[in-house]
C-alpha cells in the first residue's frame, strides 16, 4: 500500500487522539529510521526517550527472540526468570529494595499515588491522602496520573479528577512548605520536568524538597519515566542531586522499546502493598523482562554508555549553543542534563521539527510548543550530532 492511501485509512480507523506527521515509518537500525518510500531519517526523538539503545539494537533483539521461543506469557500467579533477573538489576543499582512490573509510565505512577497513600494508611492514624505535585509536570494520562499532571490542557473535558491534589510551582520550596498539612501524603516530581518543557531544577532544590518530606514524614515520589536508564548521564537523574526518593517510577527507556514500567521501593514501603492490594495482568511479561534486562545490562556494562551520554551532551550542547549564538534572535536558551535537552524558541517550535523531518532528521516538542525536544539515543555519536547541527543550522537560516 502507498504511503498516502496507509495514511488516509489511518486517520479514517484510528481514535483521532494524535496529530501526526505525514509518513510512515518501516524499519529502524542504530540512530536511523526509513519509511516506506526508503527516505532516511537520523531519529533524535527516539520514541520519546524510549529507544535508548537505538533501533533494534542486537543484544535487545537476541534477547527478545530467544525468550519469545521459549515462554511468551504467564501470569503472575506464577514466578519467572527474567522477572527476578531484571527485579535484581534494577535494586542492585539503585536506592530500592523492591520492584513492582507494570506496562508504562502512567501505570508505574498509577499503582506510585496508591502505594503511598496505603502505606500511610498503615503508618498514620489520621489520614493522608493529598498529593502536591508541579505546575507544568507530565505524569501521564489514566485519571490518577492525570490528576496530579499539572498542565491545564490535559484536564480540559475529563473533569472532574482527583480532589486531594495541591500544584505548586517548580522550583518553589516555599509553596511546598505552605501546601503541607497534616493530611499530606505524597510529593510527586519529575527530577527534569521533561514534556513540560524541559525544565532544570534549580541547585538543592530536590535536596530541599527531599528534607521537608523528611522532617514532615511525607513520601516522595520520583518520576523516572523519562529521566531514567542512563537518560540524564547517570543511570537516575536523582543521582545528580544526592538524594534518594522514597518510591520511583519508570518506563519508557527501561524495556529498549517494548513496553514496560516499573515501581521501585523501599522495604518498609512496600510492605503495605500486601497481596490482593494491586495486579496488573501483563506486569513483569517475561519477554517485556528479557528485553529490560538485555537493555539494562548494556547500558550498564562497564559504565561505557552512560559515560559516553555524557561526553556527547556536552558536544551536543556546545553545537546546539554555537546555533544560539548564529540565531540570536530565534533561539531563546539551551538547557538540559545528558541527552535530555531543550531548546526554547522565540517562535513555534512545531514548525522547525516540519522542516527538519523534510529534511530527514526527527525531533520533538516540550513545553508550551516553544520547545524544541532532543532525546537521541544514547548511542549517538560525534558525527550523528554534527550532521544533526548541519540540519538544524539550515532549517534556522531558512526560518
Ligand atoms: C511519558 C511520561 C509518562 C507517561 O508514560 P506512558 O508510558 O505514556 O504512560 C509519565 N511521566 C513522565 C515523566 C513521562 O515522561
């Protein structure tokens, strides 16, 4: 079938929730993708921060294969291998105790707000069930989630949503403090709001945050989904900032593109998520695990990848400063920790990711639409970034 007829049925068959670009993508390797008509494309999105290995990388393809052969799916009546594998990975190289599987991001902090509103349930006499989170946050789309998502224009129609939420500004230490009382549950917060906007934290204000939850004894949540697995340069952006967070939720990178997410906890934690507390039928599915483990293990392999993240962010960062430089006027700040990297616009940024995908280079929006949004792979190297550079500098100059 022709690109434009695949198209056209698409948009006539699909819910019409996406706006999305006019091709069709067929086959992926490394940092680049084709589509259908063999145009190249050099994929600086990603998936959004999923494909943290590029596409089809070979140890993630081996892996997948060989656990489709033997077992594909069980339920978690039973136990599995790669489950305990990948369980064991995960708390070897973080703060956490214990892991539950879940299928995606909002998942993962779907089953993070009723961890910690059952552990204070356990813990308190009173009850506390509020949630503080930030303005401009991204925690994903079910009604939990949603709820504690702090950007208007998600909410628009779903009303009404979770009460017990308090927004409070990013980077606002105080308006945390004044939000707190005694039926406080939990502090939600991406470490770097990503989708909106790419938004740094300013110097100890996660450090801050993480001692008004301690002297308050107040959870904090840490959402991961788009920070983790090497995303930032460490392999949890909350290693950055020499805190520890009380639960953390993952997804996106963690299964090298096949759906996965994850909550990571302390013990005493999750002691209250006894048995029939919470389920999810495909959670921890051993070819999902497989695919993680082979991930994990290779971005962790002698801490190689999350080096070289770091290494090319930097070069990164200088181009993309070079281009602010030569566009003062259409460029307004580049910001951003590894290869998590925004470039705020003093126009659209929609319509520079149009011209750069005609041009076969894929990137993203953040933010208000200002933003433009990088999240390459971690694999990307010296050359990928220059010929990344060369696109883009073409694209401003025309803009
Ligand atoms: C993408 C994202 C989510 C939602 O993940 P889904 O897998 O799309 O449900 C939640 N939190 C953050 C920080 C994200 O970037």
């Amino acid at each position: 079938m022709e690109e434009k007829e695949i198209i056209k049925q698409s948009e006539n068959l699909l819910i019409p929730t996406y706006s999305r670009y006019p091709i069709v993508l067929r086959k992926g390797r490394g940092v680049r993708v084709w589509d259908i008509n063999g145009k190249e494309y050099l994929d600086f999105l990603a998936g959004i921060a999923v494909n943290v290995l590029g596409h089809c990388p070979r140890k993630v393809v081996m892996a997948v294969q060989k656990q489709v052969q033997r077992l594909v799916h069980v339920s978690n009546l039973y136990y599995t291998e790669p489950q305990l594998a990948l369980a064991k990975i995960l708390i070897k190289n973080s703060f956490a105790d214990r892991v539950f599987f879940c299928n995606s991001g909002t998942e993962a902090n779907e089953g993070a707000l009723k961890l910690a509103r059952i552990y204070m349930k356990s813990k308190f006499s009173i009850d506390r069930y509020e949630f503080i989170s930030t303005y401009n946050s991204f925690h994903g789309r079910t009604f939990g989630s949603l709820s504690v998502t702090g950007q208007e224009k998600y909410h628009h129609g779903f009303e009404p949503l979770l009460e017990s939420v308090k927004f409070v500004p990013f980077n606002d230490v105080q308006a945390i403090k004044d939000a707190i009382n005694d039926k406080t549950c939990a502090i939600i917060l991406e470490p770097i709001q990503a989708e909106g906007g790419i938004n740094l934290p300013e110097r100890d204000y996660l450090k801050k945050v993480r001692e008004i939850c301690n002297s308050e004894r107040i959870l904090l949540i840490l959402d991961e989904v788009q920070t983790g697995i090497g995303r930032t340069g460490k392999l949890f952006a909350y290693e950055h900032f020499g805190i520890e967070p009380d639960i953390m939720t993952l997804a996106k990178g963690l299964g090298g593109g096949i759906p996965i997410g994850a909550i990571l906890t302390k013990e005493e934690i999750a002691k209250a998520f006894g048995p029939k507390t919470h389920a999810s039928t495909f959670g921890g599915n051993p070819v999902a695990c497989s695919s993680a483990l082979a991930t994990l293990d290779t971005v962790l392999e002698d801490g190689y990848l999350i080096d070289h993240c770091q290494r090319m962010s930097k070069y990164f960062m200088k181009k993309l400063n070079f281009l602010k430089d030569k566009y003062p006027e259409k460029i307004k700040e580049v910001r951003g920790l590894g290869l998590l990297i925004g470039v705020e616009l003093t126009f659209d940024a929609i319509e520079i990711v149009k011209k750069c995908m005609e041009k076969g280079l894929l990137i993203g929006t953040a933010g208000d639409g200002s933003v433009l949004r990088f999240t390459p792979p971690l694999i990307i190297d010296k050359d990928d970034i220059d010929e990344a550079i060369s696109i883009l500098d073409k694209v401003f100059r025309e803009a």
